[in-house]
C-alpha cells in the first residue's frame, strides 16, 4: 500500500458507513478502493435489495403510519382546545 499523500475529511455517518464495510486489517483507503472501484463489488450494490411488492409494502405501512400520527395530533389538539375552554 502506498504511503498517505493526501486527506479527506469525512463525516461521522459516513466514518461509521465505511467501518461497517471494513474487514479486519483493512485501512479506510482499502475499503474505498475495495468499494468504489475494486472488482469484488459496485458501489451500487446493495441498493434495490428489495423486490417491488416488498416496498410497496413498506411505502405503504409507512404512508399509513404517518396518517394515524397525523390524526393523533390533531385528537390530542383538539382536546387541548376543549381544556381551555373549561
């Protein structure tokens, strides 16, 4: 491996990402090369890992979610109107 000649700074997230991808001995360098531009993998893969009933399912569940806390909210609104009304 070629000595550092050069430094990027990076944020938290992405230190943390890297350190998931990194096997034992690896440096940050390593895993950049193995995962950018190696041939054991593409950056892209791992993305669309689901099939399209699969996040059609989630999309949904999630869309659902946020109308029931939407509605909660404004429930617990209202009911704050009507106790300071009293």
């Amino acid at each position: 491996m070629a000595t550092a000649d050069e430094q990027i700074r990076v944020s938290d997230r992405v230190k943390r990402i890297l350190e998931r991808y990194q096997r034992e001995g690896e440096s940050y360098n390593d895993v950049l090369e193995r995962v950018l531009g190696g041939d054991e993998g593409d950056f892209d893969e791992g993305f669309g890992r689901w099939s399209d009933k699969q996040a059609e399912r989630v999309r949904s569940h999630r869309k659902q979610a946020t109308e029931q806390r939407k509605e909660r909210m404004r429930r617990l609104a209202a009911s704050g109107d009507e106790d300071a009304d009293a």
